[in-house]
C-alpha cells in the first residue's frame, strides 16, 4: 500500500473508481465513507481513510497498513469482506463491503436485554468469525458491541481489524497499540496488564459480549474506565442469574466460564466456546456462580498498597539497602 491520500470530501473519487457518497463515521484514527464502486455497476462500498494527523505518523500508518493485510487474508461470510485493489490502485485507503444494519451497541442502546436464544444465537456466529480470524493465525483485540454488525436477513459481519494482530501461541508479546479505553469494558485482564498475543483475549471479550446481551449490562459497570479495567484483575463479576433468575443456568455457565480471570480456566477456543453455545441444553453446570469472588473495597486496598509498595517503598528500600552496604565497604577500607 502506498502512501496515504491526505483529506479527502464526499464527492471526490479515488483511483478512478470509487466514489465517496457521504461521510457515516469518524474514529479515532480514520473517516468511513459510504461510496459507490464505478467499476462494478455503482455497486454501494465502504471507503476507510486515515484521518491527516495519523496519516503522517509511521506508528499509526503502519497499523492502518497491517489492517488492510490482515483483513484481505480474511474469507468467511460472518466476516467483512475486504474488497481487493489492483496495485495500481492502492492510494493509501481501504475499502470494504457495505452491510446494511446496525451495529450490537445500537440494539443494546435501544434495550430491553435480548431474549437468550437470540443472544446464544448472535454469540455462536460471532464465535465463527472469530474461529476463521483465529484459524488464519490472527487475533482480533478490539471484540464489543461496536464491532459487530446485525443484518437484517438475521446474520453478523465481525468488522474493524484495526487492533487486530498476528497470534502468538508459545507466549505473550508485549507492547504495541492498546484496546482503546472506551473498549474497557471487553477487554481481558491480560490486555490491561500489556499482555497480548493469545486468544484467550478474544474468548474473554465474546464472553463479556455475551454478558451484555443477557443481562443488559457490563461486567463491570460504572463511569470510569480505568476502574472498570482495573476491576476485571481484582474480582469476579456478577452472577447473570442475579441480575436476571429468567436465565438459564446453563447460559450462566457459558458466560462465566468465558470470562475466567485466568486464561487457562477459560474456554480453550472460539470453537469450543461456540460448541457449548449451539449445545446449551447439554452443558453441564459446575457451579462457577457460586464461587464468584466480587470485586471488594478490600481487595482494591490490598491491590493499592502492593501497587505502592512496589513503586515507592521497595525502589527506596533498595536505594538505602545499596547506600549502607557501600558506607559499610568504605568503613571497612579506612
């Protein structure tokens, strides 16, 4: 992909080819627009360019190139389809189908919480696309509401590869981009520790996907996001059942198992976590709600003070530890 095309407005056509029909969002990193394929019988696309103040930075280019690679490796209907460029072609843009619908958040704003098989439903077929990202050697990063998008003949398309990366299975790779933080609420306790590279990040976040389309909440509510993240590495969240009896025990289960804290208690995939979805009725109930460990005022206390103690008091311990060993050394020489 070459460089990228700068600003850009409704109206203008890029490559020849695609013509750029109206602006229908704004990220943090890019403008969507819907627009028309003039080679391909006006055909309705969506154009994603990076917005001027990314565009000419080589971090954030770079991530808006490995979308575009990612996302073209990508093949399966529960997936957005990204839409191949000739070389020639390739103005530093991306362009993909356009799905009509709207997204999981929308029809969550709107409320009530959906009726559970309709929520086991929409959860198994966003376990596919993840199964077919996973199985490609990728993991998504950034699963929420937002992107997922509801067709009206009853489908999904996972979209938005943007945080998306290459897996790491044999251990965890730190640093890169973050979840952005309006995302807290999905995102795993090892992502917010700067652990990535397994899927069990994914597996946690279609958990907590399927925590808000049972219960009409998160996890983890409240205003702030950087205590709703810390939250998740502290306790455990509510029972699905407490907050709705009308539950089954079984989808409980489901949901919980998905959100384990430790990677290793969670479903070991996508594929094993959809079986379970699509088999409700012959999942065995251990009694995960029953040995919840809520988020406490105690545990944020003890969490704070480990937090000190390692920031402030060990590094001075060590300082004064090191000052008397070397006034002790120049004691002994004299």
């Amino acid at each position: 992909m070459s460089r990228p095309i700068g600003l850009v407005k409704p109206g203008a056509t890029l490559s020849d080819r695609f013509l750029l029909v109206e602006e229908i969002g704004r990220g943090g990193m890019s403008t969507v627009y819907r627009a028309e394929d003039l080679k391909n019988g006006r055909q309705p696309v969506v154009v994603k360019i990076p917005l001027p103040m990314f565009a000419s930075g080589v971090g954030a280019w770079s991530i808006f190139q490995q979308e575009a690679e990612i996302g073209g490796q990508l093949d399966h209907p529960a997936v957005l389809k990204f839409i191949p460029l000739a070389a020639g072609e390739r103005r530093g843009f991306i362009v993909t189908e356009h799905v009509p619908g709207e997204t999981l958040a929308d029809r969550l704003l709107r409320g009530p919480p959906l009726r559970e098989s309709e929520a086991l439903r929409i959860a198994a077929q966003v376990c596919a696309a993840v199964e077919h990202v996973h199985g490609r050697g990728f993991v998504h990063y950034d699963l929420k509401p937002g992107n997922v998008m509801l067709c009206p003949d009853g489908t999904v398309r996972l979209i938005d590869f943007g945080m998306a990366h290459v897996a790491l299975t044999d251990r965890f790779r730190l640093g890169g981009p973050s979840p952005a933080i309006g995302s807290s609420a999905y995102v795993a306790p090892e992502q917010i520790r700067r652990k990535r590279g397994r899927k069990s990040v994914d597996v946690y976040s279609l958990g907590a996907i399927l925590y808000e389309m049972l219960t009409g909440r998160h996890p983890f509510p409240g205003d702030d996001p950087f205590v709703i993240a810390s939250a998740r590495t502290l306790g455990d969240p509510t029972a699905p059942r407490a907050i709705d009896p009308g539950i089954s025990r079984q989808a409980e289960e489901i949901t919980l198992r998905a959100l384990r804290r430790d990677p290793a208690a969670r479903y070991p995939s996508a594929a094993a976590l959809r079986k379970d979805l699509e088999q409700v009725d012959q999942v065995t109930v251990s009694g995960l709600s029953e040995s919840l460990e809520p988020v406490t005022r105690t545990r944020r206390a003890l969490r704070l003070a480990r937090y000190v103690t390692l920031v402030g008091v060990l590094p001075i311990a060590v300082q004064v530890a090191l000052f008397f060993l070397l006034w002790r050394h120049l004691a002994v020489r004299r």
